[in-house]
C-alpha cells in the first residue's frame, strides 16, 4: 500500500521569527538524520512561492512521498502546503507541519532550549508523516440557498445581496418585524442621515424580493447536516393574526380593551401599545400580532363578551386558534447576524439607572428624540403636570464598556459617536440646553468621526475628562459627582438629566446560537471568527459566516460591510456548487469490529450506524460510518475498545509513534 | 530533585480550542517553559486515555490533556467524553501509585493564551516536583 | 439443599427444544475441587450437571468465547439459541453484553441459579489440603459442607468463600428465563470497598511498590482477558502489533502498562465476577484493580454496569455536569 | 561416585561456598513461587512443593534480547553469554524436562542463546518425597527421584540432605564445599532408595502412553478435540508453565533509534500463533489447538527425537482455569484408540 518512506523536512526561518530562537541549521541536520528522510532543507519563507516551489521541486525530482513541514501553525498554512504537494502530484494529505512558530520560537526565549524542543516535534512530526496514509476529498453539491438568521441591518443587507446575486434567502427573525436596533435610532453617525429613511426601503425589498422568504416572530430550532447540505427547522410562532388577510390598517390595535396600557419595546418601554400591536409604523410585515402573554383572551380564555378585535377587523384577520408552526427546509450556507443586547445600567447602580427616573439610556433618549418616538421627537421628561424641557444634560460614558467590574473589558466601539450626535440631536433640539459629556477618551476613529466630534463641541457641548463615581438625587435635580482629571478638581454636578452611554453586549440568548450550530466565544462572549484577520466573518463550523454585532461591537458601515463580507463567502460556497467534505473522516475495520455500538453513542452527528455484513457465513452487527455526516473529531476512536474504527490521519498507529517520538530523551 | 531535572511533558491538544489558545500564547508573544511538546488532535474526544498510559512508558514525565471549557466543544461533546474517561484513567493511574501532579486535563479557549501559559507553567512545575518518571519507562529493560 | 434432579429435568427439557443448540452448566471435575464447564448437546449428558458452592466457573464467558469459523459454502449458520446457567454475577455479564449487543436476547436461554456463594478453592486447599478424590460440596444453613473421602467436613461461610461473595450484593440472578431454586436473601447491602480504602490508604510509593511487585509476576498469559466475559475483541488491541500498545516483551513497564490496559478496558464494565483474580496463576489481585474502578464508577457517575440491559455504556456517554474539580 | 551428606543447618553455609557462581532457589516472589537468585537475607527453604514457575525461564528466559541494532545502521550487536548458575532445589521432573528440550535447540542448528545457558548451568535436584496431586511423572518415564538431566539429586533425610553427585559437574560443585559435606554411609542410601520408592507409591494419577505416539494421527478427526476444547479458554496457562513448552515468537523493539530483536515465549493455544499474514489460519479453532498441544507432546516430538515431551509435573492440571486435565485428556485418547 504505502511505499517506502522517502520524506522530506523543510524548516522555515519565516524571516527571523522563528531562526531568531531556533538554531534553524541544528533542526535541518538533525531532521536529515531521521529514519525516512531523504532530503531536509531550511528556507527563509517557506510559503513564499519560491519557498514551496523547493517542496515541489524535491517531490519531482527527488520522489518524496511524504513532507514535512517545520514553520508555522498547521491552523496557519497547511492548506498552503497541502496544495503544494497536490500541484507537484502527491497527495495532500501525506503532509505533516511541525509547529514551531507559535508553539516554540515565539514562545521561548532561550536558544538552546528552544533548538531541542523544535527537534522534537521535528522527530515526532516524522514519525507520523511516514504512516499517513493517502486520502480522497469528497465532494457533495451544496444546496443553493442560505438561512440568515436575524433580521437586523446585517441580516437584511446580506438577505439582499445573495437574493439579487440570484440565491434563495430564508430570513428567519425573532421578532413580529425586520429592522433590529437600527430602525430604534433616530439619525445616524457622523452623516446624520435619517435612520428610518435609509433603513425602511432595504426593509420593504427584503419583504417583496422573490429571492427572499422572510419569516419573521421565528425561530431557528434545530440545525443538522453539514457545509452544503444543512437541514433547518424552524417555528413561525404563533401570530394569531391571519397575515394573509391582515392589511395592517391598524383598527385591531385601537379597539384593543389594552391599548395604551402596554410598554412599547420598540420604544424601550417609554411608548405604550395595546395587546395586538404593529411593533412601529414602519414594521414589516406591516402585519400585527398578538402579544400572547398580555392579550386577556388568550391569558383568561376571556375578552369582554368577545374579543374586540376580532369585532373590529374588517377583513377578519384574527384567528386564536392558531398554533405555531415548523417549517424545514435545506440550505448551504447560513449567516448569523443575531446582533448585540444594549447593557443593562441596572448593573451599575452608582448611576441610579432604574432608581431616578431622569436617568436614561443613550437608546432611551434615541426614542425621545425621534420624530416617531412616544414624545414625538420632543425631548420632555416628566408627565402631564410635572413635564418639564431638561435643561442641564449629562452623558456618562463607557457605562458598560471598558469595565473589568461588569466583565466587558472591551470598547464598545459606537458609544463616543452616537454620544456626539445624541448631544448635537438634544442641541438642536433645546438650544438653550447646556450638555457636557462625562469620558474617559474619545474615540473618534471612523470616516467622519473626528470631524463631528469637532463640530459638536463647537456647538457647545462641554466634555468633561472624568469618570463619575456616582448620581444621586438631590432635590429635583441629579448630582454626578466626578473629578475632572484634567484640572485634578472634584466637582458636583446638578442637572436635570442624565444619559448613560451603554455599550454593546453580547446576547442573552447567544447561547442558542452557539448550541445550534457548535459555535465559538472569544473571551468577550461575542462570537468567535474562524481568525481575527484573515477570516473575520468565518466560523469554526464549515459553511456558517458572521455579520454584524453578533461578531462584537460595530457600527452601521462596519456591519453593512461585514454583512456584504458574510454574503460573499456564502456565495463562494453556492455559486461554486459543490463542496470538499472532510477527509480526515473515522473508517471502521469491520474484520474486527464487534458491533458495541459504542461509536453509534458517541458520535455527535449520528454519522455512524450499525449494520450488519456476512463475516465468513456468519451475520454479523458492525459499525459504518457515513463519511458525509463524519465531522472528523475522532471521539468514536478514542471510545473503541478494539481499536476498529479510526480516524484517518490520527490513527492510533500514527499517534503512537509521535508519543514515542516525544518521549524519547535526547 | 536534581537541579538539573527538566521534567519532559507530553501535551494532547485539541485543534479548535487548546491548540489555538496555545498559538494565541504565541501571537502574543507569551513566555513559558519548553518542557512541554504538544500533539495535536482534532478533538480531545480523539485522545485514548491509553495515550496517557503510553506516553508515561514511552518517557513522559507529566502528561496534559486541553480541550474547550464544557459547552465550547467544536463537535459538541467530544470534551464531555474525553473528561470521562480522563477522570477514571487518573484514578487508577493514582490508585497503582502514579503521581498525581503528572497527569493533568485543562480547559482552554482559543481565546486564552494567557491561561495556557498558566496551565504550562503549573503542568511544568508540578511535574518537576513529582520528580523524574523512570520506573515506568520502557527503558530498555534487560535488553 | 440444591435440586439436581430438577435441574437436570430444566436442562433436558430445555436441550430438547428446537431451538437451542446447547446447554452450558458444570459437572464435576477430575480431581480434588476442581469444577469444569459442561456442555450438554444431548439429554443424556446432562445427568453430570452440578450446581454447587464449587461452581464458580462464570459460563457467560462461552458465549462470546464461542468460535464462528467459517461457514461452508452452501450452509447455514447454526443461529439456535445457547443455554447458560448464570449465578447472580454471571448474570450481570449476561446484561452487560446485552447493553453492548455482544450477544442478543433471542439468541439466549438464561437458566438464572440464586447462589449462596462460591468456595475459594485457594482458602479451602489452605485448610484441608489438596484431596485426591473429587469434593462435593453444597450449601446448608449458612454453612458449606464438603464430601471429602473421610467424611464431611463442615465450614462457616466465611471461612471458604471467595472474596466477591462475601460482598455479593446480587446473589440473585437480574436476568433469567427459568429460575432453578429459590431466590436467598442477599446478604450484603453495600458494597464498602473495604480492600480498594484499604490500598487507598497507602502513600503513593507504597502502592507503587505493592503493584509493581504483583505485576512483576505476571507472566501474560492472558488467561485474566481471556476468562473475562466482557473481554471479547476479535482482535484485542493489547495483543496488536500494528500498532504496538504493548510490546510483547514480558517486563515490569510491559506488565504494567498491561494490566492498567485491561483495568481500563472494563472501566464501567466490569460486573466483579472475580473470574481474572480466580485464574490469575500467579496470583495478582486483579479484582483490587477493577475494585477500584468500580469504585470510581459509583462514586463519580452513580453507576454500576450489569443491571438494566437498557443501560447506556459508561464510557460511551457522559454528563455536562460530570466531575471535573481536578479540570485546571 | 560417592553419596555425601550436608547437615540441613548448614545448607546456607553450603549456597554460601558456591559464591563464584549465581545460585537459584525455589523462593515466594509476590504471591508466586518461582526459582530466584539468591541473595544473603533470604531464607531458602526448598520445602516448598514444586514452583508454578518451572526453572526453564533460567535458561530459555520469556523474553530474551538475541542482538541490539540502530535503525538506519547496518551492524547488529549480539549480547554476551551469562554467568555460571546453579539450580537448587529443582524437581527431577523439570531437570528432565529440560534435557527433553535440549533436543529441539540443538537439534539441526545449535541455539546458541540456549546452549549457553544450559552448558553453564548446575542442576541440583531433589527428590519429591511427597509428590503433589495432580503429578504422574511414572507413567511418562520419570519418577520422583529420576535422575535424568540432574548433575546432583538431594534427598531429605530429616535432618539432612543426601548428596548423590551424578555427572563431573555435580563433582565439582561438591568439591567447591568439600568441608561442608561430608560422606554418606550405606545406610543413608538405603534410607534414601526407600523413600523414593515410597514417593513413587505415592503417586496416583496415571496413564499408560504405550502407542500413544503412532496412534494420535489417527484420531485426528475425533471429536475428543471438540470435546477437550470446549471449555478451553485459549489462554496460555499450560503451555507458559509447561517446562517442556519451548515455543517461541521473535519480535523487534525499539526505543527511538535503537532496537532490539528479542524472542519471547509464544503459545500453541493462541489464535495468532498459526495466524497467517494473508489472514489465513491453519489452526482456526481451539479444537486444532488443543490437538496441537497433545499431538506434538505425544507424538511428534516422539517421532523426532524419540522422547515423550511431557515430564508429568502436573502443572497444566493444576493451574488450568477450567479443569483441562492431560490426564484425563490421554485416558480418553487411550480409550479411542
């Protein structure tokens, strides 16, 4: 089967990254004395096009079958080399790389030590390399469309791009209408362009795009399969309006015995709506829904005599006894763009945030400031009698972000900015107003930003280099108490409201996520990217792609473009029709095998299953694996107590010999 | 011990999580000892905790397994088995006698590089402590 | 007093069906104490079937043990059912292969025999000598009575039994077709793992040397594996050369790494039948070992094997909130 | 040669003055008790009965290094022979064992590994005054107090031990402890003669093996293998403890670049002995196996060299898991016959 070893060691300086520490020339002469080795070089980049025409040179002329590589992380460049060897006409799959960048040159500091540690895994990068074995990369034809889940900005430009380049979309979204945080806000940063004017036309086309099924209160429930071949099952919740005959009118929600008495979520609680609501003006579907947990029929069985929305529907739209529903259906790819939960300011109570009612959110004031917020766009606390124009107007900033007390180490990325056009926004708004902004540095990094956080202070708005330790109420006005640390001088502030620049924070319910499609945290909780740089809107898992928020805090353009990002990798992967599966895939001996059927546990993708064959006359149960399903992780291999079922290129004859070649003292 | 003992660990590493927390240790430039070697599986689910068994014969002195903390799993699972069959392959390895300060599991995220020198570092300096691991070397006993 | 001629009757009644293809119990042996298995194919043959306290042969053993050398071409396999007397213990092996599909429900006649305890023939020779003439034995009021040619000799349980049974929790069968004799009163709770504590107790070096000196004597016959009813690979990776787990060679890290394997291999698994530690033929205490583990098993996941066929095997499943306080 | 006599309390004094060569005697090691260098603070007691061990691993190890190689390399490095030894304390079943043996590994190619050990070895036996159950060394030709492949035979008397040197290099050894030992009177060998015919007597298993040899072929398809295998668990209990087993398997071993290549004990009775690489198996089941093991200790060994290759030390009776009795096994095949 195999022929004779004849390997060759390549041993990368990668400039002086590695041969800084690694006696670079020690390794090669110790490698070409390694039993199999024919021929052992170094090269200053080994994946540099010179540096691999070496590798491919040596297989032709010298007849290697087998390479090793010596440079960096295999995470880094195996499928590099991996494609070298398969130009020069070998399999890739006969490569081993042999880590010595990132495990060993830049992590120690002494030559010596470092020269002998990268021997060894040389040694035992050899010692594996001589018993892979061949393998074949499958190919399976990917299913062309694409599950987008979340209903956001991100969500809806990607819906669109994919949709006009000629690819099915299922846009699936939690809540009864698309728009996500953006149609919240009232002007967008630095252009102060009208949110809900550049947002409600995307909108509108994701809803009539033929390309696009928009399902929107649902829920992605279950996601099995693989890159190309994902089976996806989802529940329309239950509306119990007939969105077919609903035309939106808005009657329903008049009538309703609960109209006014529900806190609006779109207005952050600020707006009240009845138990049939359209979420805002601009929702689409323009179709509404029944809030289940409120609606009194639905809650008590008992609605007056009967129900008055169903009295007042001209067209007859409501029906109670509708159930949810599972829709499944296949996709290639899917792009997460769940977006971000706003922190919640409970959780620096030093700010009073839930305690004195003129505390807000910067998103709060957002709805206060817009035209179709509960106010009307006037900037009034306060009801009826005691309604009141605030005059003196603090941001604090940072609440939620960079604070190891509440865990968010990070920066959230939009808070100065929007902070600026909320101040500009409240400027304009009541002129007279003094507005300072409490900071710690501003952040004024994007196209424009410098400019408008310029212009805002030229307006007037004060910003005070300090970080509040506390408000409290004093009166009818709010103290921040704070040290300006620029003058070094403590200083109390009365005003009459205060704003709190919340951050950005990973979802509540990311875990679902993570659950449904074997996700990564990065150590913010936000989602992790297949690679920081190279792969920002790539996952862990093959054919699933990040936008937006969900991937960590963003703004407007930069999720547009991270979305734009998500749908072109989707459609890479459609548009190309066919996909690699994994070949380093688990294989059953079936001579040896003794049916236990303890792989069938095992496996997490149910990729194995038990069948019986003619051993010599005799029916007997062994182990199959279905190479499509196998995601190649090799627990089954791990659990098998005969040894029989293995996964290609880390079988147990070829871990061994690296333990070996570890163990071995030099 | 000896001055001189440099203990020889024999490290399983999972590709998703370990492996790429310990090339995050490297991006970021972050010290620690080279007394550890990694093998790298795709999963510590793949890891057969006769690896452990093997490694000690073959002249580990200290063996580490790390995979992803629970629930961060690449496959899902595969760390609920490996810490399965780690924690009862440990007990017997203890029970006939085999320091416990040489056999160690970890968790370690793609994201922690800082952690996976802390782990490094312990793994190191325990192994040190329980001393050189010869009576269970193969050792080319009566060749 | 235990019903022989019943139990001959159950066994030809049971030959006789047509689908069974034979009949596995003991009869008496060539010498001394000595028991063996008896495969009884036709009714006359089960007239020298025993079931008495020197039957400790575990029979489960014989039905993954069971050569299926090629058929002929042309010809049937013979899929008739297999007859088994199981003691309480053999039965859990009975329940434990069905748990790993090593054998399937249909294709066993359980014949479960409620035991009182086996004679540790080892203790026994110690007190009486090897006898030339074959031993009866049999059970009597918590006593065991030995036939020897100068009369009957008399013990206390205690004093004779084999060290799994004076711990035996399941002195009756969990699984059976036919019952043969009355079920008895278990007697033994708990299992407190009173030897496994015991070892517990040492240093780390004490029990490095107490084990180093039993697998010193190991002469890797196998005859622990092989005798074992839940070690029954086609091909047992520990005997593999490609890839070498253990090389052949018969040293101390060998031995070791040896019997750790096979410790291991029954992690979870093991239903404590002692049949390892009886045939052991240089004596190791083998049932320290997979004491322990079971202890282990017990303590860390609550779960013993050999009980309910519906079981999901130790070691292929887990739990999110197992143990992990040792996890860095 | 003349019989001596050594006073039992002076038997250390005696192993003492064989100090220039390694001295074994039967001792407990762990729960075994197996033949074993002598070392200063070990009581010897040669009261035990016979070792589960039989003392052929002295001079046909488990596992033996036959040369050391380098991968790579193209020289091998063959080991060096070892020390004189002397064996106290062996039964005359495994001393005849051990000459029984000596046939296959100098047979047509001399074994150099076992020759070795074998010429710089000194048996000193001593008689079963009390044989053990399961023994029937009579019916294969020995007896209690054979003498064959003995260089010195001990017989208890009591309070001592009788010396009857048998070769020059049982001579020797007497020579090397002259002082200790001193003659035996006529008396002392007429007590002796007596209690080896009151051993002999003593033994009650036995089986007639007249045409055994010639008459095993012929029962090749006889269902008594069946029979015998049936319980069998194909573990190598009787081939392992056997002291005339002397099969074998060679295997390299490396440890990095360095290897070995070293025999071990392999057994007839398991599976992978006849495994062919094609996968094939000539001995597919135990029933062959077991056929095996009696055919070649009853006949084929016969047919080559003209003795039986079972000493009737019992051991396999003894220590077989599931009552396979060799015994029995031969009555049966006699019965066929």
């Amino acid at each position: 089967m195999n022929s004779k070893p004849k390997i060759g060691v390549y041993v990368c300086h990668c400039g002086i990254n590695i041969s800084k520490t690694v006696d670079v020339d020690a390794v090669t002469e110790y490698a070409s004395q390694l039993p199999g080795v024919k021929v052992a070089r170094n090269y200053s980049y080994m994946c540099s096009d010179p540096g691999q025409l070496l590798i491919k040179e040596d297989i032709k002329k010298q007849g290697l079958n087998r390479v090793v590589v010596a440079s960096c992380s295999p995470r880094m460049h195996e499928l590099t080399f991996r494609k070298a060897l398969a130009e020069a006409g070998l399999n890739p799959y006969y490569l081993e790389m042999a880590n010595l960048r990132e495990q060993c040159s830049w992590v120690h500091a002494d030559r010596e030590e470092a020269t002998a540690k990268a021997k060894k895994i040389v040694a035992s990068a050899v010692a594996k390399v001589r018993l892979l074995e061949p393998l074949e990369e499958k190919e399976v034809e990917v299913e062309p469309a694409t599950l987008i889940i979340g209903g956001g900005i991100a969500g809806i430009q990607a819906a669109l791009d994919i949709a006009n380049a000629g690819y099915k979309v299922f846009l699936v979204e939690k809540t009864p209408s698309l728009g996500g945080k953006m149609s919240k806000l009232d002007k967008t940063f630095p252009t102060l362009d009208c949110s809900a004017c550049i947002l409600t036309p995307k909108m509108v086309d994701v809803a009539s795009h033929p390309n696009i099924e928009l399902m929107t209160y649902s829920q992605v429930e279950e996601v099995t399969g693989y890159v190309g071949n994902f089976q996806v099952k989802v529940r329309k919740k239950a509306r119990f309006v007939d969105v077919d005959k609903c035309t939106g009118c808005g009657i329903c929600g008049e009538e309703c015995r609960l109209a006014g008495r529900i806190p609006n979520e779109f207005d952050e609680g600020m707006g009240k709506r009845g138990a049939i609501y359209l979420p805002f003006p601009q929702a689409v579907p323009a179709k509404y829904t029944i809030d289940p947990e409120r609606c009194l029929f639905l809650t008590r069985g008992k609605c007056g005599k009967s129900p008055k929305c169903v009295d007042a529907c001209p067209a007859g739209a409501i029906d109670f006894e509708q159930k949810d529903e599972i829709v499944e259906f296949k996709v290639g790819a899917i792009i997460v763009a769940t977006g971000y939960d706003v922190f919640d300011a409970t959780r620096k109570p030093e700010y009073g945030y839930g305690q004195y009612k003129n505390v807000l959110t910067a998103l709060e004031l957002e709805r206060l400031v817009s035209a179709s917020g509960p106010t009307g766009g006037q900037v009034v606390l306060g009801e009826g009698e005691s309604a009141f124009v605030p005059k003196e107007i603090a941001f604090i900033q940072c609440v939620g972000s960079r604070d190891k007390s509440v865990g968010n180490e990070y920066c959230s990325r939009v808070c100065c900015m929007y902070t600026a056009k909320l101040a500009h926004l409240v400027k304009e708004k009541i002129p007279e107003a003094n507005v300072r902004v409490y900071y710690m540095d501003v952040r004024a990094f994007g196209k424009g930003f410098e400019e408008f956080y310029d212009r805002v202070r030229r307006e007037g708005v004060r910003y005070i280099r300090g970080n509040p330790s506390e408000a409290f109420k004093r009166g009818d006005k709010l103290v921040i108490k704070a040290e300006d640390t620029l003058t070094a001088k403590t200083l109390e502030d009365e005003v009459d409201l205060v704003v709190l620049s919340v951050g950005l924070e990973p979802r509540k319910d990311a875990r679902e996520i993570i659950d449904l499609l074997r996700l990564s945290q990065s150590a913010d909780k936000f989602y992790l990217e297949a690679h920081p740089k190279l792969a920002p809107v790539d996952t862990a898992t093959d054919g699933v792609y990040l936008a937006g928020c969900a991937q960590g805090p963003k703004d407007i353009p930069d999720t547009v473009a991270q979305a734009k990002g998500a749908a072109s990798s989707a459609l890479i992967l459609l548009s190309s029709g066919k996909v690699k599966v994994q070949a380093q895939v688990s294989s059953v001996d079936e001579a040896t095998c003794r049916g236990c059927g303890y792989c069938v546990e095992i496996c997490p993708y149910g990729a194995i299953e038990l069948v019986t064959v003619n051993r010599f006359g005799h029916k007997v149960t062994v182990a199959r694996v279905n190479e499509a399903l196998c995601k190649g992780c090799g627990a089954c291999a791990a659990g098998c107590l005969s040894g029989s079922i293995q996964q290609k290129s880390f079988k147990d004859s070829q871990i061994l010999p690296q333990i070996a070649a570890l163990g071995v003292k030099q | 011990m000896s001055e001189k003992f440099e203990p020889n660990i024999v490290a399983f590493l999972c590709n998703w999580c370990s492996y790429a927390g310990a090339d995050l240790a490297g991006t970021s430039r972050i010290q620690y000892p080279a007394n550890l070697k990694i093998i790298r599986v795709m999963c510590t689910g793949r890891v057969n905790p006769l690896f452990i068994v093997n490694a000690f014969q073959q002249g580990a002195d200290g063996v580490l397994v790390s995979g992803c903390h629970p629930g961060d799993c690449h496959y899902m699972e595969g760390n609920y088995y490996a810490r399965r069959r780690f924690s009862l392959i440990r007990e017997l390895l203890e029970y006939i006698g085999i320091d416990p300060r040489r056999i160690h599991m970890s968790w370690v995220s793609a994201s922690e590089g800082a952690k996976w020198k802390d782990v490094v570092e312990k793994v190191v300096a325990e192994a040190r402590e329980a001393g050189p691991f010869d009576q269970f070397r193969r050792n080319k006993i009566n060749w | 007093m235990v019903d022989l001629e019943n139990l001959r009757t159950i066994a030809k009644e049971t030959i006789s069906r047509e689908d069974v293809k034979y009949f596995i119990g003991w009869r008496e042996g060539t010498y001394g104490f000595s028991v063996s298995p008896h495969f009884v194919r036709e009714p006359a043959e089960a007239d020298k079937l025993i079931f008495s306290p020197l039957c400790s042969n575990n029979l489960a053993t014989y039905l993954t043990l069971a050569e299926k050398l090629p058929v002929p071409r042309g010809q049937e396999p013979d899929t008739r059912k297999v007859a088994l007397m199981v003691k309480g213990c053999d039965s859990r092996a009975v329940v434990q292969l069905l748990v790993e599909r090593g054998i399937e429900r249909e294709q066993v006649v359980v014949i479960g025999c409620p035991c009182q305890g086996v004679i540790d023939t080892k203790k026994v020779e110690q007190l009486l000598g090897q006898p030339e003439n074959v031993v009866r034995a049999r059970w009597e009021k918590g006593k065991i009575i030995c036939q020897l040619p100068d009369g009957e000799k008399e013990f206390i349980k205690e004093e004779v039994l084999a060290q799994k049974c004076l711990k035996c929790r399941y002195p009756n069968p969990v699984i059976y077709d036919i019952l043969f004799g009355e079920k008895v009163e278990p007697w033994c709770q708990e299992e407190d793992f009173q030897e496994v504590k015991e070892i517990e107790g040492l240093t780390l070096q004490e029990r490095w040397d107490y084990w180093q000196e039993k697998f010193s004597s190991c002469i890797r016959c196998y005859s622990c594996r092989n005798v074992c009813p839940l070690c029954y690979c086609e091909d047992c990776i520990l005997d593999r050369l490609n890839p070498t787990w253990i090389n052949r060679s018969v040293n101390i890290s060998e031995n070791t790494a040896f019997q750790l394997s096979r410790a291991f291999h029954l992690a979870g698994r093991c239903i404590e039948c002692g049949e390892c530690e009886r045939v052991c033929p240089v004596n190791i205490p083998l049932m320290k070992l997979n004491k322990k583990l079971s202890k282990a098993v017990k303590e860390m996941f609550d779960f013993e094997p050999g009980l309910d066929p519906e079981a999901k095997p130790l070691q292929a499943s887990y739990r999110p909130d197992d143990k992990e306080d040792f996890i860095l | 040669m003349e019989s001596l006599k050594l006073d039992k309390d002076k038997l250390k004094d005696f192993i003492a003055a064989l100090d220039s060569k390694k001295v074994y005697a039967p001792q407990k090691v762990g729960e075994t008790i197996k033949f074993a260098p002598v070392n200063g603070d070990l009581e010897v007691s040669l009261d035990f009965a016979n070792t589960t061990v039989p003392p052929k691993e002295i001079v046909f190890p488990q596992t033996e290094t036959m040369f050391l190689f380098e991968q790579g390399g193209t020289d091998i490095n063959l080991t060096k022979g070892g020390a004189e030894k002397v064996l106290l304390g062996v039964r005359p079943c495994d001393a005849r064992a051990m000459s029984v043996v000596d046939n296959l590994f100098s047979w047509d190619i001399d074994d150099p590994y076992y020759l070795d050990k074998r010429k710089k070895i000194t048996l000193v036996g001593l008689a079963c005054l009390e044989p053990p159950l399961n023994c029937f060394c009579p019916s294969v030709g020995g007896g209690p107090a054979s003498t064959e492949g003995l260089d010195i035979l001990m017989t208890d008397l009591g309070d001592a031990y009788l010396f009857q040197p048998l070769t020059p290099k049982g001579e020797q050894l007497c020579q090397l402890s002259s002082e200790l030992l001193q003659p035996a009177g006529a008396e002392d060998n007429a007590r002796a003669e007596e209690l080896h015919r009151e051993a002999e007597k003593k033994i009650t298993r036995e089986v007639d093996i007249k045409g055994l040899a010639e008459g095993l072929p012929s029962l090749w398809k006889s269902e008594i293998w069946k029979e015998v295998a049936e319980p069998c668990l194909g573990c190598g209990i009787c081939t392992y403890l056997c002291p005339t087993c002397h099969c074998f398997d060679i295997q390299d071993e490396m440890e990095g670049l360095d290897g070995r290549r070293c025999r071990m004990w392999d057994s007839c009775l398991f599976k992978e002995y006849t495994l062919h690489a094609s996968g094939h198996n000539p001995r597919p089941s135990r029933r062959e196996r077991q056929r095996n093991r009696i055919n070649h200790k009853f006949s084929y060994f016969v047919d080559k060299f003209g003795v039986t290759a079972c000493v009737g030390c019992g051991r396999c009776i003894n220590l077989c898991p599931v009552n396979i009795d060799i015994v029995d096994i031969l009555s049966k095949v006699k019965e066929a016959l």
